[in-house]
C-alpha cells in the first residue's frame, strides 16, 4: 500500500513539475501570454455579468473588447515592416542547395549541374552534412529568439558568421585526412531563396494591421482618452464606412477582423488540400484552421449581437471567446514545437 502511495506521489510530482514547465514556456511567449491573459478578460467579464458591480462598471467596458485585441500583432508591426525577412520566409531547402554549391566551389570539389542551374548530384558528400549544420544553427537561433532581417544580404552576413564560428574541420574522405577551414568561407554570392507570399496572405497581413490599429483607437475610447466618436462620424463620411457613422467602431472592427480569419482559414483548406504537404505541417495547418474558424465563430457572434440582430447571452458570447483562445493557444504551441523539431 506505501509502495503505490508513493507511486502516485511520485508520478504527481513529475506531472506538476511538466505543468510548471509548460506554464513557463507561455509565459515566455507573447503570443501565448496575450490569448491567457484575454481568457483571463473574458472570465472577469463572465463573474462582473454574473455579479453584476458598479465599482468594476468601467474595467469591465475596457475589457469588454479584449477579445480583439492583438497588442502583440501591434507591437510587430514596426519591426515586420523593417524587418521583414524571418524564419517562415526562407526556403530551407532551395537554401540548402545554395550553400552545398558555395561550399563545393569553396573547397574545390566536383558537384553536378543541370542545364536549368539545379543539382542532380553531389559527388562529395561531405559537404551536405556542413552545410545543413551551418544552416540548421542559424534557423534554429532565429526561431527561438524570434530574429528576422531588412535584406538577405544582412541574412547572409549573419550567416557567414555562424559558418566562420566551425573554423576548421578534418574529416576522413577516400582515405584522406582533409581540412576545412571555413574562417575563409565567403558567402557573398549565396543566393537565398524567399517564399513569397500569396496575395490572400498580404490581404490578410493589411486587414490585420488596419484592424489593430483600430482597436487601440477602441481601447483608447474605452478609456476616455480619444475622442473617437468625432473621428468616427468624419470617416463614416467615406463610402463602405457607413457602420463608423453610426460611432460604432467596435462593429467595423469585428467585420475586419472576421475577414481577417477567414483569410486564414482560406490559406490553412488550401494548404491542407495539397497531398505534398508534410504530416506535422498538415497538423499545424488543421490547427490553424480550427482556431481561424473559432474566432469567426466568436467574433461573428460578438458582431451579430452588437447589431441586435442576434439575441445572445453576453455569458455565451465571453464563453466562445474562452474556447477560441484556448484552441488558439494549442494552435500556436503546436506551431513553436514544430520549429523546435525541425531545427533541434
């Protein structure tokens, strides 16, 4: 009987020590630590509903929009403008061809090229495994620290640095003892491929920055520090603006940010639908779309009340916002693992 309570005791350490792992792990991501503190909003909004308080009358009115709120997005804006290219944005493969052809050159050893520029054939292989490595290390800092650069020349500079920092190698090839020293290593002629992004992915970044700055003019309002009614009535003035007329900014912003996930949702059916797609990318792609479509859920919902044309309980509506987020935070956990595996 001891033996199986201290079992249990055991095996309930382990998984509070995982717990408080995991919770440190979202506390150290902004994105997930928006979505808690958002679930956090909702369930004080459900308890004010609940318990209705006039001493929390104007904390509940500022949190009442939480759920729209994307601070996070915000913030990146500047450096996403500035800094544009970032770890999703590089072709790790068409790169890995790049460098395996820089690094051949470097070394003089025989490679194979088609007509068309790419490579049937590498005849030493060592070369694979450095290159990998090099570009592997960069990726990996990159999707941890969250780095991204103005240019690829900046890229390939910061690159050429982690290659520089093997210094030399030997290796045994064909019974040779080889060196290679990759201090010398130039990588100024690596072509680094970008993936470019669709247009329903650059019409979805441009709703989503013209939605948050919305939302802080709204988080501002709810405050009284913008007087936003007055800039409503004077862009209400522009055709297809007619709800910000009406001084109700709130509505506006839920139809951008709907639109907004449903260009998301577009983009995850799509890449679901291609057979070429890897099995962990088709989870993250399943993951995205369930949390695209929870928030239209949530925010359509939100919207269609707002507009009394649909008569919901304001219980439900925080509720479906709890449930978003949440999916949302397995969403983008599920996405940080994915990096982590790929680049150790």
């Amino acid at each position: 009987m001891m033996r199986i309570v201290q079992e249990a005791c055991r095996q309930s350490a382990i998984v509070c020590a995982n717990a408080c792992v995991k919770l440190t792990e979202f506390r150290n991501n902004p994105e997930i630590f928006q979505k808690i503190c958002q679930i956090a909003c909702a369930i004080f909004l459900v308890q004010i509903e609940r318990n209705p308080s006039s001493s929390f009358s104007q904390l509940a009115s500022a949190f009442s929009t939480a759920g729209m709120q994307d601070f996070y997005r915000l913030f990146k804006l500047p450096k996403h403008l500035l800094f544009p290219i970032d770890v999703s944005r590089i072709d790790e493969h068409a790169l890995l061809q790049s460098l395996q052809v820089i690094l051949c050159d470097h070394f003089q050893v025989g490679y194979q090229v088609d007509s068309d520029g790419s490579i049937s054939k590498i005849q030493d292989d060592n070369m694979e495994p450095f290159a990998k490595a090099g570009m592997n290390k960069q990726l990996q800092v990159m999707a941890k620290t969250g780095d991204s650069y103005k240019s690829t020349d900046e890229f390939k500079a910061v690159l050429q640095k982690r290659f520089a920092a093997l210094k030399t190698i030997r290796r045994d090839r064909n019974g040779v003892d080889v060196s290679y020293n990759f201090e010398s290593l130039d990588l100024g002629q690596l072509h680094v491929p970008i993936i470019p992004l669709s247009f329903t992915e650059k019409l979805e970044s441009t709703i989503w920055h013209v939605a948050n700055s919305g939302c802080l003019l709204l988080y501002l309002r709810e405050w009284g520090i913008a007087p936003i009614a007055e800039w409503s009535e004077k862009l209400g003035a522009y055709p297809g603006l007619s709800l910000m007329k009406r001084g109700d900014l709130e509505s506006t912003l839920r139809l951008f940010i709907c639109t907004a996930y449903l260009l998301k949702l577009f983009e995850a059916v799509k890449k679901l639908r291609s057979n070429s797609l890897p099995l962990e990318e088709r989870r993250n792609a399943r993951w995205m779309g369930t949390a695209s479509f929870a928030e239209i859920i949530f925010n359509g919902s939100a919207f269609l009340h707002r507009q009394k044309i649909l008569s919901a309980d304001l219980i439900v509506i925080q509720s479906m916002a709890i449930i978003a987020k949440g999916i949302g935070i397995i969403e983008v956990d599920s996405r940080v693992k994915s990096l982590k595996r790929r680049y150790g």
